[in-house]
C-alpha cells in the first residue's frame, strides 16, 4: 500500500511549524547520534556535534514557543517524510564505526535542506512574527556552515587534528591494510607449492597455470570466509566483516594470480623464469607494505617474507621433481 504525501502548497502554517519542530529536534538527535558515533576516535568533532546539537535544540524550543503562542499545546504529528520534495536520508547514523568525513558531508546535507525549508515555509506564512522567526533560521542555517568552521577551529586544534588523523589511520590499518596484507601474504605464498609443483611435474604451462589459477582463487574463497567469520568487529574496531573478508580474498587471489599468468606464455622454461621473478617483485612488494603501514623495520620484514617464499618455492620444486 503506497503512503499518499502531502503536498508542500497544501500545508496550513500549523502543519508547517509541527514539521519544523519535527525537523529540528530530528536533525539535534542525528548530530547526538554523530557525537556518540565518533567520541571514541575523534573526540573533538564529537565535541563539535554536540554543540550542533545544542543549536539545533535551541531553535527547536524556539519553534515550539510559537507554536503554543499561536496554536496551543498539541502540536500535529508530521514529519518531512510525509511531505513531497524533502530528501531521502540514508541513515548512516546507524552504522559503526561511522567514518568522520560521511558524518560532516551529511551534516552539509542536513543545514543546506533546513535553510531552503525555512525560506519556503517563510513564504507560505501570514503571521508577521512566524515568518520573522522562520527567515530568522533560515538565516541562521545559512550560517551553519560558517558555524560548523568555527566549531571546528575552535575543537578541532593543531594537536587534536593530529590525533584524530592518528586514529583514522589505525581505523585504516585495521580494517583495510592488515587483511589486504594477510591475504597478499598467503597468496603469495601458499600457491607457490601447488604451482611450482605442477610446473615442475609435468613441464607444461597451461597445466601449471591451471593448477595456480585453481589454487589462487581457492585460496580467496578460503581466506575470505576465514577473515569474516573471525569477528564481526564490534569489540575490536576491526570494522565491517564483509568488508575484511572482500579485501582477504581479492587480495589473496590476486598475490596467487600474479605469478601465475607468466604460465600462459607457451614455453615452459621461459614462464618459469618470468614467473620466478613475478614473486621476488611480490615478496619485495611485501615487505615495503609491511615496512610502511606495520612499522616493521624493512630488513626484518624481508628476511621473514623472503625465507617463508624460499621454503614453500623449494617445497614445490623438490614434490614436483620428485
């Protein structure tokens, strides 16, 4: 059954403040939501938020004062959903770990709906008082953006920035880097045996690229699972499992797929070659990621991934040459 809306022309003044006031102690619920989201990590523009919040309070009192000034005490239930031409909010207020930069981009969202809204209804009302306080918000919603600099400069310092984009990048580490390194590694690694066995035992290119093709994606499949399935990040800040194990598995498939496309080139020892060259680039590649996102120092880093690459390499030649 499809929700018949109103439309905008067709709201009376008490339909129009009951909307606003609707809106406004909506909109201070999401900046709660926001400050709630985000206190953890970034504790300055939480900060921020709830002094949006306070704002959006205010002109909510404000509203309902005239209401009861020109309406009495039973305000009418309407919201913006129930009228043509508002936006469609997704509700990423919901989600965690909520990202900072979606939080501020639909705070833009909200003010810049709030400020059209007001100059409209503002048009829409004959009460004297009424469309002044109406243009009064608009005007003050015009400014929030302003506002929101100001709230920002004034929480967000040179040492909370700082700490704040400490925090992004450990929520960067845990979430994206540290699976997509995981998978990169056991890619890399794990399908050197099957391929280099295959490559060994039967001297011929497309049965080895075909072995490293099955383990590759194999591999991806089971890594991918293996990551999702092993929390699903609400204690630890890992973030969502569907994302970790997306990024395990492509990035375990692709480290298998990299040294596994030279075996399309027709002679054999040719692709073996190439091939053997694919991992030491992929082992290298490795330890700089390591290196830069792990804070391992670079030899150490190498040494471990390239011992670990050497073993499983020789374990394949020695099955396949058996």
């Amino acid at each position: 059954m499809t929700t018949m809306l109103k439309k905008f022309k067709d709201l009376t003044e008490k339909e129009i403040l009951a909307i606003a006031i609707a809106a406004e102690d909506e909109d201070g619920r999401i900046y709660g939501e926001f400050a709630d989201a985000l206190r953890e990590e970034y504790p300055s523009t939480a900060k921020m938020f709830e002094d949006m919040r306070q704002e959006e309070v205010e002109h909510r009192d404000r509203l309902i004062a005239m209401f009861r000034k020109r309406f009495g005490e039973h305000i009418p239930l309407i919201r913006r959903e129930n009228v043509k031409g508002f936006l469609q909010r997704k509700p990423v207020w919901l989600v965690r770990p909520l990202g900072v930069k979606v939080a501020r981009k639909q705070a833009e969202v909200m003010e810049l709906e709030a400020q059209r809204f007001y100059h409209k209804a503002a048009t829409r009302t004959s009460d004297a008082s009424t469309r002044e306080l109406l243009y009064q918000l608009a005007e003050e919603e015009r400014k929030h953006t302003q506002t929101a600099g100001e709230l920002e400069e004034k929480h967000l310092t040179a040492s909370a920035k700082a700490q704040e984009e400490e925090s992004h990048r450990k929520l960067f580490l845990l979430q994206v880097v540290q699976p997509g390194l995981a998978g990169l590694m056991d890619g890399s690694v794990s399908t050197l045996a099957p391929l280099f066995a295959a490559a060994f035992a039967t001297k011929h290119s497309w049965d080895a690229f075909l072995v490293g093709l099955a383990a590759s994606i194999g591999a991806g499949i089971s890594m991918a699972f293996s990551e999702g399935l092993s929390d699903d990040g609400s204690l630890t800040g890992r973030g969502s499992p569907w994302l970790r194990g997306a990024v395990t598995g492509l990035m375990t498939t692709a480290g298998g797929i990299g040294h596994t496309l030279p075996f399309l080139i027709s002679s054999f020892h040719v692709a073996t070659l190439v091939a053997a060259i694919v991992v030491a680039v992929e082992l290298c590649v490795i330890s700089y990621v390591r290196h830069k996102y792990m804070d391992t120092p670079f030899l150490q880093a190498t040494f471990q991934v390239v011992v670990g690459g050497v073993l499983v390499f020789l374990t394949g030649w020695l099955i396949g040459s058996s």
